[in-house]
C-alpha cells in the first residue's frame, strides 16, 4: 500500500468483468421474482401504495421489517463509506434546488428517453425496452401483442416539474432531482472549507431522487421515487484513474462483504455510444436478477465536468487550492452511485432459500428462509415462549426487555413454536431465542435457535446478551 494519501491506494483486482456489449436480456437465477414478491407481501415487507385505492404504478411502500430492511444496507454503506474512512464527509442536502443547477448539469436538455406510444392501445414505452411483436418486452394492456402499433420515438424528459410559492407562474417552476450528486458539486467549496478537508475526498448522500420512469417496472427495481447512495471522490487531475480503479474494487467487495454470491455479480464497462456526456470511463456493478443482468451500481470517472460547469453558470470559484504542490486546480470526480431499493432487492433476492428441513419427528418439510447477512437482518433476534402460559410470559418480557436496548428484536407468543420458527426464517431472523418450564423452573436458561444451522443451544440467561453480541456484533 502506498503511504502518499493524494494517490490511490494499490490494489489487486479481483472482481468479474464483462465485455462492453455483454448480453443483459436474460437472467439465470435459483429463484424467481413472483416468490419474492409474494414473500414480500405476506410478511409485509414490501407492497404496494394506496394499495386500497388500487395502487399507484411505480410506487411501493415499505412495511415495518421492508423499513427496516433500508435502514440497514443504508447504514452498511454509512459504515463502510463514511464511519470507516478519514477522508469521506456527509451531506444531507434540500432536495429542491435552485433551476439553474439542472441546466448546468445538462439534465434540463439531455435527461431524456426516447418514448414511443401504442396507436392501438395507446400505452407508451421506452423505445429500447419495445420489440415490436415480442410480447416479452413490454406489457400492453390490450394482452393483444400482434395490434400493437408504435408510432415514431419522442424525447421524454424525466425530471418531475413542481412549484413553490402560491402561483404557477413559470419563474416559480423548479425540479424534483433525479440524482443526489448536484448538491455535492455545488456545496464542494463549503464542504471543503468547513471540513478541512483535503483532496483527495469524498462527499456521501443519501436520500430520495424521483424520475418519470417510461415505465416503471420488475417490482421495485425501477420506480419513480427511490433512494440513492453517491458518493463524490474529488480527486487530482492525473490520478484519476487509478482511484477509479480503487473504487471499482471497493464496491465489488462491499456487495460481497454483506453477502452477495460471487456468481451473481459482475462488473460490465460502458460501451463508448452509452457513455454519459459527463463520463472519462464509467462501469456497473450488475447483478444477476431473475429478469435479467441488471445494473445495481454505476462508477464513472466524471472528470471536472460537474464543478467547471457550475462555476461557469454561477460564476463562483469552484477550484482547489493544493499545498502540497502549491497549485490550484479543478478537481476530477470518481462518483459510486448506487440505489437503496436495488440494492434491497439484490440482497433479498440472493438470500431467499427455499428448500426441504427436517422436522422434529424425523421427517421433511418445505422450509422458506432468507440468509441476510446479519447487518441486514431487520430483526435480529426474536424472543419466543414457548405457549402464553402466564409462567413463561413474565420471563419471556424480561429476557426481550434485556435484549431490545441492544439489537431490534421481535416478541411473538402466538401460533405454535414451529410456525412461528417458520416466521422468523422467512424475514430472516438470524436467531430465535425459545423460553418454556424448564427456563423457568429449573436452570434459568433459554433455547437459542440459529436460523442458518437450526442447531440449538441451552444458553444461561445472564450469558445470553454476550453470546449474542459474539455472534450478531462481528464486524462484516
């Protein structure tokens, strides 16, 4: 590893890449997106808006454990991106913005989609994702492939327009973002200032962008209102390349560090006709979804594009001074963007098991679970008596109201124990812990139950925090 900070750390890449022109039209996976889907909505994870009113294309709501769920790949990428780093800082910026950021950004003349709409059934699509006559790439309301009709493409912009102030007036007209990344371009010099910072460093955001999606599709893979993690890495001209390199490795490993199979995931380079106007080099971390390869992450070396351009359309100095070198400079932008919901589903969709167990009485039976990595896991544990018999009630609260300061946990009394096992498995509980007479007349000790091995072990309650924290705490 090299000690001088302002170059990017050497490292050996290992992740999996693709040609420019691999073929995404076809995924080959264990599991299909229907039981997903179906898995999602029977546990409440995921389902969808104003579901009462017939819903609302596009647009999903996330139950008590699918929230959860955010939380926890939000706070993995934190972890990994900010916490663990001396050299990325956090922005949490309006979502609004003044207009002008998105026609220095291109955005207002160049974030577009060519649409093309059905003269027979009148729905409209993307272009590239219309075969005309192949009715698996698209969905035509008709159920009527051979009518349909495609007139000739248009240019859709994707941006949602909305108003603040009383009026409608046009000078009041501003954007919904599509990215997060602008604000970090125009907050870099305020950041930098106030952070003492000094480049090479990132800036990292979380937080909702909304595009008009022709169509949204594959649940919630492309929807109109998402959650994004980008990170900003400005660096010095010259060493860019490198530290993009740096960061392609990075993210590859972050995918795998919280449980993505190796087999599932690649990394695809743009062809130089897909290249954004802004881009040196960008690549995607694709993952393997039962629909298709599919892009989860782009990085692209965006060169100083972003901050040139904002410093010529708002005429502020926008460059960086560098005292090691005594020399001021534009710095180029590595960007990792990657979305929260794809990056939900990937991890569901590779952690979903659905196999024969064997049962207490010596035989098989279905067994539906998902392997989260523990960080993952929206509750990590679940505290189980083993009936409501009002003896083991008491001990059961006492031993949830021990663990629930320390890890999200789940209390549930009804059904039998092996149903409710078999809830635990399927949300991926990592381990349920089973309190029945014999905690309560004889050992004071609990049942603990991994969800992985299904082995259980008689855990003394006074032990039972700290072989928990031994097994849930581990850093990934």
């Amino acid at each position: 590893m090299t000690t001088d900070r302002a170059l990017a750390p050497e490292v050996a890449s290992d992740y999996v890449e693709v040609a420019e022109d691999a073929d995404t039209t076809a995924g080959s996976h264990d599991t299909t997106m229907e039981a997903v889907v179906e898995l999602c909505k029977r546990r409440g994870l995921i389902f969808q808006s104003s579901e009462i009113y017939g819903g609302l294309r596009g647009a999903w709501d996330f139950g008590p454990l699918g929230a959860a769920l955010k939380d926890n790949v939000k706070a993995a990428w934190k972890r990994d991106m900010i916490q663990l780093r001396g050299d990325v800082v956090q922005l949490d910026a309006s979502i609004l913005m003044h207009p002008r950021v998105w026609e220095a950004s291109g955005h207002v003349e160049g974030f577009t989609d060519p649409l093309v709409e059905c003269r027979t059934c009148n729905a409209r699509f993307r272009e590239d994702q219309v075969t005309q006559g192949d009715a698996s790439t698209y969905e035509c309301p008709r159920s009527d492939y051979s009518l349909c009709d495609f007139g000739p493409a248009k240019q859709f912009n994707l941006m949602f327009q909305t108003h603040v102030g009383p009026t409608m007036e046009s000078g009041a007209a501003v954007w919904m973002r599509p990215e997060t990344a602008q604000a970090m371009f125009v907050d870099f010099a305020h950041v930098q200032l106030t952070s003492r910072q000094k480049v090479p460093f990132g800036i990292a955001q979380v937080g909702k962008s909304f595009r008009n999606e022709i169509p949204p599709r594959n649940f919630i893979f492309r929807v109109r209102e998402f959650e994004q993690m980008e990170m900003e890495y400005f660096v010095r001209p010259g060493t860019d390349e490198p530290w993009h390199e740096y960061w392609i490795q990075q993210r590859w490993d972050w995918y795998l560090r919280y449980g993505i199979r190796r087999d599932n995931l690649r990394i695809r380079p743009h062809a130089a006709d897909e290249l954004s106007h802004y881009a040196k080099r960008t690549v995607d971390v694709e993952y393997r979804f039962p629909f298709a390869w599919s892009e989860l992450e782009g990085i692209a070396n965006r060169t100083d594009f972003d901050l040139s351009r904002h410093a010529e359309f708002s005429g502020k100095d926008l460059s960086y001074f560098d005292p090691a070198l005594d020399e001021r400079y534009v710095p180029y932008v590595i960007e990792p963007a990657a979305g929260v919901d794809r990056s939900a589903l990937a991890f569901l969709v590779d952690a979903y098991r659905d196999e024969e167990a064997p049962t207490a009485k010596g035989g098989t039976e279905r067994r539906v679970w998902l392997q989260l990595h523990h960080a993952l896991a929206p509750m990590k544990v679940a505290v189980l008596p083993l009936s409501r018999n009002e003896k083991l009630v008491p001990t059961a609260t006492e031993v949830a109201d021990i663990l629930r300061p320390r890890w999200m946990i789940d209390y549930d009394e009804t059904g039998s124990i092996g149903k409710r096992y078999r809830r635990q498995d399927e949300v991926g509980t990592p381990f349920c812990v089973t309190v029945d007479f014999e905690t309560v007349e004889e050992d004071r000790a609990v049942t603990v139950r991994d969800r992985d091995t299904m082995v259980q072990e008689r855990v003394a309650i006074d032990r039972l925090e700290a072989y928990l924290a031994e097994r849930l705490d581990t850093p990934s």
